[in-house]
C-alpha cells in the first residue's frame, strides 16, 4: 500500500477504531443486605422491595460478595447465608443479559432494613429468567472513560505517524543513483559547448520501487532542440545505446523510449531484477 492509499483510508480507520471503544454506560446502584437462615426469595422481596413478585424481576438480584456475581436466579431455591439480597435504586433500566461471570460492584449505599420498607422502591414487571446488568462503581466509570480516551487517542497518533511516516520518500538506492548520474554525464557529454555556460540539456532522475526501475528524463537545454523524438529519434535512440554501453552489461534498457511533453523518458533497470510481479 502506497502512502496516497493509505491516507485515504486513514479516516475510515480512526473511525472504525473510535467506534470500537469500549462503551461507557451508566451504573445502576443497588442497596444489599444480608441474608439470613431461612429468608427464601419471595420473602426477602416482600419485606426489601414491598412485593414479593419482584423476586424474579430485574430490580432484585442476589449477590455473591465472595465472586463479586450475581447468583442465577434458578439458584434462589437454595439461599446461602453468604449471599446479599440487593434492591436496584430508582426504575431499572437496562436491558436484561444472560447470566454470565461479570464482576459487580460494591454497593454505593447500606440503609437499614427499616428505611428500605419504609419507601418501598418502584418495580417493573417481573421476568422470571431475567438478569440485571452488573454495575460499574462511580470510581470505574470515570477509570473507563480515561483508559478509552487514552486508548484512542494513541491508536489515533499510531495511524498518524505510520500515514507520515509512508508518505515521507525514501531514498534511491545508491547503486541506481549512481547508474542515474553516469547515464546523464555520459549523455551530455558529446554535446557541451564550451563556448556556453548553459548546460547542453535538462535532466530529472525518478526510481520507481515498485518496479525497481529508474526512469531517466531528458530535455533540450535553453535554446536548444536536442533531444526529442520527432525531429531526432534515430540520434536519441543511437546516444541512448551508447550510454548504456559506458555502464556496462549490469544495466539495460527495460521499455521503449517514450516522450512526456519536452522530455524524452529512458527507463531502465538493473540485470538479474525482475519488477514486482514478474514470474
């Protein structure tokens, strides 16, 4: 991939990674107590949440401090005194998930059993297989946000130095600048007046790496007419023989001459190199 593709994509890429992110959610906050010998699920709705139907409902969970999960509710036959029963504060809103090993919060507040059934809390219809979402601690949402942030924003400088660092040119290899420079010399050389201090022809160098071929470009100095390929094929094309006789059988002419604008362009390529994608 060239650093011009690769920096048309690179929005596509942030934005994939940007929405990527982990998501932040608000917690749900849940008040536990403890259970006690004998408390059966039903009961301990009735008296923490004012109905007993909210055993099954997403506002009553149980909790297992030890493993920081909330126990299935498939388990609320067999209460452990080493469980909590735990009443959502205000409407639960999340959507119900499958029981799986996420870790939950402590409880942001412990009230007395006395207040908890003094007001009981609202309750939404029961959903005897539901689930609540485990909460995040107030700490951890604001530990999320930073790490997410921090997570973009150096994938985001990753991007940006790779896009920069692609589009920076890379050097010629020196065995081809050399070749580059004698072809030139070599060229001109027959044709310098030394009568004049203009420079007999004009002369630009490009390496092609995906080709491993290095185009020569050649123009007629100011007030000159050679060379071109109109009026002096035949001469381009014999001088053009002779330079590539002055470098030697380690270098030869890969394509035919071909002309852009004023300038006559002589590709060639370094014996025993085959370009990208030959067999």
């Amino acid at each position: 991939m060239d650093g011009t593709s690769f920096k048309s994509r690179l929005p596509a890429f942030v934005l994939l990674l940007l929405c990527a992110a982990p998501p932040v959610v608000e917690a749900q906050q849940f008040v536990c107590s403890p259970i006690h010998r004998g408390d059966t699920a039903s009961g301990l709705a009735r008296r923490l949440a004012g109905n007993s139907a909210a055993a099954y409902s997403l506002a009553f969970q149980v909790r297992d401090p030890a493993r920081q999960l909330f126990v299935p509710k498939s388990h609320y036959l067999h209460l452990s005194t080493r469980w909590q029963a735990c009443v959502a504060i205000g409407a639960v809103t999340s959507t119900p998930l499958a029981y799986e090993p996420v870790a939950l919060a402590a409880p942001a507040v412990a009230l007395a059993d006395s207040v908890i059934t003094s007001a009981p809390l609202a309750i939404p219809s029961a959903h005897p297989a539901g689930l609540s979402a485990p909460a995040l601690p107030n700490g951890s949402h604001d530990d999320v946000v930073f790490i997410a942030t921090i997570a973009s924003a150096s994938l985001l400088l990753v991007l940006l130095y790779a896009a920069v660092d692609l589009r920076m040119p890379r050097p010629m290899p020196p065995i081809m600048q050399r070749a580059g420079e004698q072809f030139v010399a070599a060229f001109a050389r027959p044709l310098i007046d030394p009568s004049s201090s203009v420079p007999p022809v004009q002369t630009r160098v490009r390496f092609i790496r995906r080709t491993r071929q290095l185009e020569i470009s050649i123009a007629p100095g100011a007030g000159r007419r050679y060379p071109n390929l109109i009026d002096h094929k035949r001469n381009v094309e014999y001088d053009v023989d002779r330079v590539m006789g002055v470098l030697g059988k380690h270098f030869f002419v890969s394509g035919r001459l071909r002309a852009s604008g004023k300038w006559v362009v002589v590709p060639i390529r370094l014996a025993g190199v085959k370009h990208t994608g030959a067999t």
